[in-house]
C-alpha cells in the first residue's frame, strides 16, 4: 500500500494504475465535469470592481427577486448590458 492520499484516504497502487490506464485511453471531453464559473457572456469575463452604497444595494436586491435573478452579479450584469444595449 503507497502512503499517497486523497482527502484523507489511502490510495493503492492498484487504483493510481487504473486510474493511469484511463488517463492513456483517453477522455471523452464533452463528458468532462466542467469546473469553475459559469462563462458571463461570450467570453472570459474581467472583474470589475465596483462600490455601491447600503441604499443602491437594497434596490438592486429588490429588484433582482422581482426579476427572479440568482444573485446581485447576475442583477447588475443584466441592468449593465440593458443600459449599454448589449443582447
């Protein structure tokens, strides 16, 4: 048994084999779990910083639950493209 782990679990080398074996087959990338964020628009997105204050924040948090939007980036991602007239 190697001392190698994954969260706290020993890993054989039975299984690092198994697991090299399907590596060298080869993956179906389309199947692969994609990880991170979901894309903003039609590219990588940039943060922007940007500082609100308490008022203009409880506006937006209104209005974004009117709306049915999951959260305050997808709110003023949404107001940001309908004041610059982007689809």
């Amino acid at each position: 048994m190697s001392d190698r782990k994954i969260r706290g679990q020993a890993v054989s080398e039975e299984q690092i084999q198994a697991w090299a074996d399907e590596a060298e087959a080869g993956y179906d990338v389309t199947k692969l779990r994609r990880r991170g964020r979901p894309p903003a628009g039609d590219g990588p997105g940039e943060v922007v910083p940007t500082r609100l204050d308490a008022a203009t924040l409880a506006a937006l948090d209104r209005q974004a639950k009117a709306e049915g939007l999951a959260n305050r980036s997808e709110a003023i991602r949404a107001a940001v493209r309908a004041w610059a007239h982007v689809a």
